[in-house]
C-alpha cells in the first residue's frame, strides 16, 4: 500500500521525482548514518514538502528498515515526519496497539499477525478511545492469527474505521453470528476472510452478505455451519463478488447455481465440497458463468467424469482448473475439456488416469501452460510422450511419483520442452542418472527443479549448471552426489534462493560453503541429515543476508558456535 | 332416580298396550295425573345432592322436561280422541290404523327425548354412559347412581327381557337399533322425521368413503359431558376418580387386601365377546361437524382418545394460552406445550422487526426486500451491543441489566400486564447501554414504569430496593 500510494505521488508530480532520487541517496546516506544530526538538517527538512519527504524515506526503508528509526530520533520534525509516513503497523504486542495508533494516525494496515492474544479491550481501547478526534485511517486490518477478541472486539473495529476495505478475521474459531453481524457494518469491506469460523451459521453469513455489498473477496473456508441459505443469499447480494472461497463447506445443488451465476466471479474454490455431486454440476445452464476464471474442485469426493464433462459447457472461458483427488480421468472427459479453450492450468493431483486419458489432454488442451500429474496411477511412457509431444506451450510439468515413467519419457519431454521453467518429478525411481543429464542439456530455462530422490548425480548436476536461471533446487535424497557436483550449481546458479540437500549424505562443508559463496540470494537452505555438515558450514552461510529458512535437523557435528554466527 | 324409570317405563308400557289394545279404554285420568310428579322433581334434586359438581344445565334440562310434558299432551289428545271416536262409531278399523303411525312416532320421539334427557345427567353422574340402556339403568340404578361402575363407553344391546316388557312392534326395534348406534340427537325434535332421519343416515353411512365399509363398524357417539369428564375409572368404595385403570388398580390396593392379589392386579383381560364383536367407531356429538354422523362427507374417529382430542380442540373454549407469545391459544394442554417448544426458541428475525418460524421464510424475505438484514436474537446482540461503552465499564453494564429486570418485575407486579412492560423495557435496553448513564436511565425508567420516579441517590445498587420500596408503597395506597 505504501508503494502503491508512493507511485501515485510519482504520478502526480514527475518533474519532483528525479529530484527527490538525487536527494534521497544523498539525504538517506547522511541521515541513516547520523543518528544525532546538527540542528543545521532540520531547516532543509522543513523545506521539503511531505511528499518529497516521504519518497526520500520510502528510500531509506527499503535500503534498510532500522534506519527509520535513527531518523525519526533525529528531530522532532524527524519525528513528526515519520509518523505522518508509516503506513503499516505490525506490533508485537496487542498492548502496544493503542500506543502504536496514537504515534502513526496515518497508518493504513495494521498487522496483528505476530500478536497471539488480541483481547477485546485491547481493540476496543485502541481503536475507540485513541485518536478519538479523527476516525482512524486504517483501511486493512489482519487478525488471522490472533486469538481472544469476540464480537465486542470486532464491533469496536466497524465504527472507527469507516475507510476499512480489507479484513482478515481467519481462525477465529470462537466468533460466531454475533462477530459476524458486527463486521456486516463495515459498509466498505472489499476483502473479508472469515475462514475457520465454526459457530459461522447461514445469519452470520446473511448479515455480512446484506452489510457488506461491495465485497470483491470473501472467504467462507471451513465455515461448517453454513449452508445453501446463507450462500444463497450471498450470491443475491454481493454481486460485485470476483473471488470466492467455499471450501469445506456445506455447499450443495442447490445454491452452487447461483454462485456461479455471480456476474463477475473469477475464482471459485470448492476445495472438499462433499455437497457437490453430479447433480450440482449438471443443474448449471451452458455458459452461465463467462467470467469465470479459475475453478478449483480439489478433493470433492462425490463428483466424477459425468458431472466434470457436463459442468464444463457453463464455464466457456476457463483458465485454471483442479480436479485434484476428485475423480478418474477419462478420455471422454478429457476431450469435453476442448469446451474451454482458453486452458492454461490442469491440475489432476492424485488421480487415476484410465487407458488413453493422457493421450486425450494431449489431443485436446492444446494451449496447456501448466499440468500436474503427481501422484497419479496410469500414468506410462506411451502416453506421456504422446502428450507431451503435442503439449508445445508447456512451461510447467509436475509428474511426481509417476513411478512408471522411464527415460523414454524424459528423453521425449526434454526434447519437446527446451523452454520449460519448471519440473517436478520427485520419486520417478526409474528414471536414471544418464537420462537426468539431458534436463540440464536442453531445459536451460528452468527455474524450479524437483529431482528430489532421483538417480542423480554429479554429471548430472554438471549438466544442470547450465540453467543459470534456477531459482529453486531440490534434490533431497540424492546419495550419489557430492561436494563436486554442488561446486558447480555454486559457480552458475548465481540467483538460487532456494535449495533443499536433504539427506544427501555424501555432501561435506566445502560444497556448502560453495552453495553460501557462490548464491547471495539464498533465502531458504535444507540441510537436514547431512550429518558431515559442521559449524563452518553455518559461518559461510551467515554470508547469505536474506537466508530466513535454515533446517539443519540431524546434524550431529554441529555446535552452538556455528549457531552463535 | 329408579323411581322415575320405573316410571317412564311402566308408562310406556302402559300407552302401549293401550295402543294396541285399542278396544280397551282406559281412563287416561290416572296417568295425566301421575305425569307431573316425575317430570321435574327427581332432576331437579338428585343432580343438586348427587352431584353438586357437575356442569348441567337446569335450565335446558327444564325446557326439555317440558317439552316431554307438551309431547305426552299431544299423544293423550290423540288417543283421547281414539277412545272417543272408538266409543261412538264402534270400531272404525281404518281409521284407528290411519293413527296408529302417527301415535307409534309421537312415542318413538317422547322415548328419545326421554333418553337423551336422562343420559345427559347420566355421565354427570360421573358413572355410566347415557348409552347404556334405560333398561341396564332400570335394572342397576343402584350402581350407576353409586361411584361403583366403570364408565362404559359402548353402547349395550337391547336385553330381551326389556323387549318383551315394551312388547315393541317393529318400528321400535328399529328405533334401539338407532340408539346402539348412538343415533339420538338431542337436536332431532321434529315428530314424524325421526324414522326416516334414521333411514336416511344409514344411507350417509353408506355414502361416506370411509375405509371400513359403513356396516363392519359399530358407530358409538359419546355425550359432551362424558368426553369432557376428566376420570374415566372410578373407585368403588372411595369415589375417587383416575384416568388409567391401572392407577385405579394400584389406588385399590389400598382399600384391602382382597385387591393386592396378583389377580386382581393384572390387567383384565379382553372379553372373548370382544374379539368378534365389530370394530368400533366414533362420532362427534357437535352437529354439523364433520365427525358428526350427520355430516354428508362424515367421517368417524377411530378411538376414545381421538373423539376426547378432536371435541376439545373444535368445539371447546381454548383455555390454555401460551405463555411466551400470548397469542395462541389451546384447549388441550399437550397442545400447548408442543406449542410452547418452539415458541420464541426458532423465532428468525429480520431487521425489520418481521419474524419467521423458519429459517427458509426469513432469508427469502431478506432476499426479496433491500435492505433487510437477518437479525440475531435479542441475547446475543445485548452482549455484544455495549460494545461502543468503555471495555472497562463491559463488566458492569451486562449486569446491570439483569438487577435492573428483577427490580422491574416487582414494580411491575403492580401493574395488570407484566408481560408487555417487560417487553417495553428490553427495547430500551439497548439504548440504555450505549449510553451508560445510569442516572438518565434511572430517570427515564421511572416514568416509564409509571411510578413516581423517586430520584435515586445516583448510586446503582440502590435501586431495585428502592423500586421495591415503592412498589410496596404503591400496595398499601
């Protein structure tokens, strides 16, 4: 938010901008490494409207968070001015809330997530009795994970903050119709998430669908006790919905056809609907829904092909689509598929493909961008290879645990996809270590790879050397390869950020400290049960600034002075 | 009692073998003079020294006395002229036949009236059924009268000794054939119609598109007084009433040991008669209902319990009324508490005051009209409506209420409708909350009550005593 308003402040006044970028290096410079400036600054900072002031400390924040702080310090102008900038709060404790409000009244998003307990008198005091002049300038707020506050806490938040748009109340599992009710008189709300909320019943539902009619994203996930009622009602009165989320809930045949009727839904997700069956998808009208985008239908259990072939003449524009753990896949229903012709996502996760099924995507989703296969049964090289020969526009493949596939496949599909971005195929047992290095050969685009207990080895990870895009690694138990072979990921890899060695047991310190030297942009590093790995691993990778995930379980030889780094 | 029937009968018995012993005139002197006695005074005092209790009604039983009275008149004039004619022009055969219908109707009628009569005092003697037999009361008055009998809802055959004793030609057979029925109507009055009502019936009977073919029922009507009587078994040495011959069982071990034998606890067993005896069905006394045996599209009631249900929900005042709505109203108490199960519990509301029995209605209601928001019961709301109060004063202001109610109440026991000031007094709850001031509360509550607001010391706790002191002075004023 604080970007986006700052890029409308550039908008407004292009001719400042360049001035505030040569005045901002000079004045970030000056002022972040001067926490006590001379009196002598403060007139120049009077000077400079507040616009310009808080591009210069846009500046400073993303060069270094703390440097606000040394500035606000400075001066009480300093102080004034960074008050007047903060947009976001993120407190640590909900008792600082009040406090935290009364110092930056212009504050927009307020992030509750890190305080565990948010009591209601803590919202309440907060948002009520602080800056009681002005209602409070907060249009986001985030208590998903807060715990403790009830209805009164939510009903304090309504009237104070008349400009709230965005309101994420998830995992309240205690709040009810009551809580409910009081979020419905947030006129403006355009966001809401009330997954997890148990006591949730079809009034609750109803008061939030009558309150808040500008809603554009709603998200009623795990609400077990709403049912068609309220989801109808729902449908009838936000209109403006585009994303929504009913998973698990009681959703059945009778208001699934309203919710699709909304006139300007992109997404739906239905994860784990058992209430979805045949009948609901069958009951749609033929293209009911033209602007839906993305449908997720993952893991409801009582659909199958029938229902998925008849539901997809209502949905003609189509992008995304997951059929996940639903139901076996046919070549009859892979081929209604060629009513959506806009397909660029397939996600069939965990199903059974039947005799000629793959072979039918590749004849019919042609404009395929992404298809996950992982953990499908029947899946084998003839059909593989057949689809993947036609699929041209693939960039990304998921085939873990398609334990049938052998190097016929992999030399058919790294052949067809050299522009490929991502693959994933952990677990393909068959595949061997000579067929591995023809990825790294022709795939020079990848940017994720999941080779993750694979044949792999150094070769192989040579070959891989060339994808100099590579974002993501994993190659977790991969016992053949060696301090060598990670030398060369270290050396051509440079914008690595994620890497997972999991187990690889032949690994020792000299390829980590190859890996930390080699890949500064490391943020997440696995290195669990590498057990040769010790401390001066750890003291290479404290190099790697924005390394926020480090996993060293079972790691014998390490000691607290590799942790101390 | 016995007396009167003794006398009904041995009256009948009489005009009847005067009618048909036509040649023999007899001076119909002694019978007009032994009319009057009968007529009133043995219901005018056994009901009053019997049954001081029971709900009949002098006035109508006076009016059909008289009725009777009127009724033997004209049969007397009748045959008085019978005699007379027989006495001048010696025996006009074709002219005493040409009567002789008419006579046989007029005393067919005077029986009914007579009967129906009796047997509405009959089950106010909380004992018998009006449709046991005159004979059976003739034979066994001293039970019936006596808290000793059980009530016996069926309709008892003619005994052939009663039979022989009114000599009864073919016209009367047909006419206790109507009573086993239950066919007499206190409402049938008209003299020469009873015969063909009779017929008529029988083809409605026929008519009807009942489940059982009109003939393989026996059809029993019970009397009003008789449903409505609230025991149906009566101990014999004690009088004491019960609703199940198993409580009157176990209440009769207490009178000897002769009724602790296991034999005299079991329940009896059904009769051998019964079980080819017909099926039994049931007709509603109200004439005009549908369950009434003269209903066009009549259809019977098929036990005891369901005539006793029916006649109390149609064609009885419904006394018992709901206590949470205080609008529907129920004759019988069951009723009333299925009723009161989900009164108020289920109420859905919407914002705008509009309330729902079911869920369905409201959100369909909410959809049709903008604007319209389900709204929560009242509970919840009041907790969560002092949310705008101070945190710390939360503790406070949810209980005030509930002092505040309770001082309410008795102040309010004062006044005639506690119910409606309670109400009052939750609407303005809300308000009160929000501005959690309990002074202007205080203020605004007395009026409201209509006592004199006594102004309170501002201290809270002070009040429902204080209320409590004025409403006890408003009692002694």
């Amino acid at each position: 938010m604080a970007a986006a308003a700052s890029h409308q402040q550039q908008h407004r006044h292009p001719k400042r901008r360049r001035l505030a970028l040569s005045l901002s290096l000079s004045l970030s410079l000056s002022l972040s490494f001067s926490p006590s400036p001379a009196p002598a600054a403060a007139p120049p900072l009077d000077t400079l409207a507040d616009e310009l002031l808080f591009l210069v400390l846009d500046r400073v924040a993303q060069a270094d968070p703390r440097a606000l702080k040394s500035f606000a310090l400075a001066s009480r102008a300093c102080h004034a001015a960074e008050s007047r900038h903060r947009r976001t709060l993120r407190p640590l404790r909900a008792d600082l809330l009040p406090a935290a409000l009364a110092r930056y009244p212009c504050a927009t998003h307020l992030d509750l997530s890190l305080c565990a307990r948010v009591p209601d008198a803590a919202l309440a005091s907060a948002l009520v009795s602080g800056p009681s002049s002005c209602p409070s300038a907060l249009r986001a707020v985030d208590l998903s994970r807060s715990r403790g506050f009830g209805a009164a806490g939510v009903a304090a938040l309504a009237p104070s903050c008349p400009g709230l748009a965005d309101l994420d109340l998830s995992n309240g599992v205690d709040l009810g119709d009551a809580a409910a009710a009081e979020v419905a008189r947030a006129k403006g709300l355009r966001r809401l998430s009330l997954a997890r909320w148990k006591p949730l019943t079809d009034m609750g539902v109803g008061c939030v669908a009558v309150g808040c009619a500008e809603l554009r994203e709603l998200s009623l996930k795990w609400c077990l006790g709403v049912s068609d009622l309220g989801i109808q009602l729902l449908a009838l009165k936000c209109r403006k919905l585009t994303r929504l989320d009913l998973s698990y809930t009681m959703i059945t045949k009778d208001s699934f056809p309203a919710i699709t009727k909304l006139p300007n839904l992109q997404q739906l997700t239905l994860v784990g609907c058992i209430g979805i069956d045949d009948d609901a998808l069958g009951s749609l009208d033929k293209e009911c829904s033209k602007s839906l985008q993305v449908l997720d239908m993952s893991q409801c259990q009582n659909i199958t092909d029938v229902g998925v072939s008849s539901m997809l003449k209502s949905v003609p524009n189509l992008l995304e689509l997951d059929l996940s753990y639903c139901c076996p896949v046919t070549p009859s229903m892979v081929r209604s598929l060629q009513k959506i012709p806009k397909l660029r996502t397939l996600k069939l996760e965990g199903c059974k493909f039947m005799t000629d099924g793959l072979k039918a995507i590749g004849t019919s989703c042609v404009s395929l961008r992404e298809l996950s296969l992982s953990k499908c049964s029947g899946v084998t090289d003839t059909e593989l290879s057949f689809a993947v020969s036609r699929l041209k526009n693939l960039l990304k493949l998921d085939i873990t645990c398609c334990r049938n596939i052998t190097d016929v496949s992999l030399a058919a599909l790294t052949s067809s996809f050299t522009s490929l971005i991502s693959l994933r195929m952990e677990s393909c047992s068959r595949v061997s270590s000579g067929a591995l290095q023809l990825i790294g050969k022709h795939c020079s685009h990848l940017e994720e790879l999941d080779l993750t207990d694979s044949d792999l080895d150094d070769e192989g990870l040579k070959a891989l050397a060339r994808c100099s895009e590579l974002l993501g690694l994993k190659i977790g138990i991969c016992l053949k390869i060696s301090d060598e072979g990670l030398t060369h990921i270290g050396r051509s890899c440079p914008k690595l950020r994620d890497i997972d060695l999991y187990r690889c047991g032949g690994l020792s310190d000299d390829g980590i400290i190859q890996i930390a030297q080699g890949c500064p942009m490391l943020e997440s590093i696995n290195l669990s049960y590498c057990t040769e790995i010790t401390d001066r691993s750890l003291i290479s990778l404290s190099k790697c600034a924005k390394l926020n995930t480090l996993e060293i379980r079972g790691c014998p030889r390490v000691s607290s002075i590799g942790l101390s780094k | 009692m016995d007396l009167s029937q003794n006398h009904i009968h041995n009256q009948f018995a009489a005009n009847l073998y005067y009618q048909f012993g036509s040649d023999n005139p007899f001076p119909s002197m002694g019978t007009q003079q032994q009319f009057p006695p009968f007529t009133s005074p043995p219901f005018d005092a056994s009901p009053s020294t019997n049954i001081p209790h029971m709900d009949w009604n002098p006035a109508t039983m006076l009016d059909n006395l008289t009725f009777i009275e009127e009724k033997i008149r004209q049969v007397k004039d009748v045959i008085r002229t019978m005699v007379d004619s027989g006495g001048q022009l010696s025996c006009h055969q074709g002219e005493l036949a040409q009567k002789q219908p008419v006579v046989n109707a007029d005393l067919t009628c005077l029986i009914v009236q007579l009967i129906s009569t009796a047997g509405s005092l009959l089950p106010s003697l909380k004992n018998s059924s009006f449709l046991s037999h005159p004979a059976a009361g003739h034979m066994d008055m001293a039970n019936h009268v006596g808290p000793s009998s059980g009530l016996v809802p069926n309709a008892m055959t003619v005994s052939e000794e009663n039979k022989e004793d009114m000599c009864s030609p073919e016209d009367y057979e047909e006419l206790f054939k109507g009573w086993t029925d239950g066919a007499i109507e206190e409402g049938i009055e008209i003299d020469n119609v009873l015969v063909e009502e009779q017929d008529m019936k029988d083809g409605d009977e026929g008519i009807d598109g009942e489940n059982l073919p009109p003939g393989s029922y026996e059809l029993l009507q019970l009397e009003k007084d008789e449903i409505l009587a609230p025991h149906t078994h009566f101990c014999s040495i004690c009088g004491k009433g019960f609703k199940r011959d198993a409580n009157l069982r176990m209440h009769m071990r207490g009178h000897g040991d002769e009724y602790k034998s296991p034999a005299a606890l079991a329940k009896p067993p059904r009769d051998a008669s019964a079980e080819h005896e017909l099926v039994k069905r049931y007709s509603c006394p109200s004439v005009g209902c549908k369950r009434n045996k003269l209903h066009k599209n009549f259809q019977p009631l098929k036990t005891i319990l369901c005539v006793k249900n029916h006649y109390k929900r149609s064609h009885c005042e419904k006394s018992y009324t709901c206590s949470r709505c205080h609008t529907k109203k129920f004759s019988i108490m069951a009723d009333l508490k299925t009723h009161e199960k989900h009164c108020g519990r289920d109420k859905w509301l919407c914002s705008c005051g509009t309330s729902f029995s079911r869920k369905d209605k409201l959100f369909a209601h909410v959809a049709l009209f903008q604007g319209h928001t389900p709204a929560l019961p009242p509970e919840e709301p009041k907790t969560c409506s002092d949310q705008s109060s101070h945190a710390g004063s939360h503790q406070e202001s949810t209980k005030v209420p509930n002092s505040m109610g309770s001082s309410f109440m008795w102040g309010a026991s004062s006044g005639d409708n506690n119910a409606l000031d309670i109400k009052g007094f939750d609407g303005c709850n809300d308000d009160f909350l929000s501005t959690a001031n309990f002074g202007s509360f205080n203020l605004s509550f007395g009026p409201a009550d209509g006592f004199t607001g006594e102004p309170s010391g501002g201290s809270f706790s002070m009040l429902p005593s204080e209320h409590f002191q004025s409403a006890q002075k408003k009692g002694q004023n």
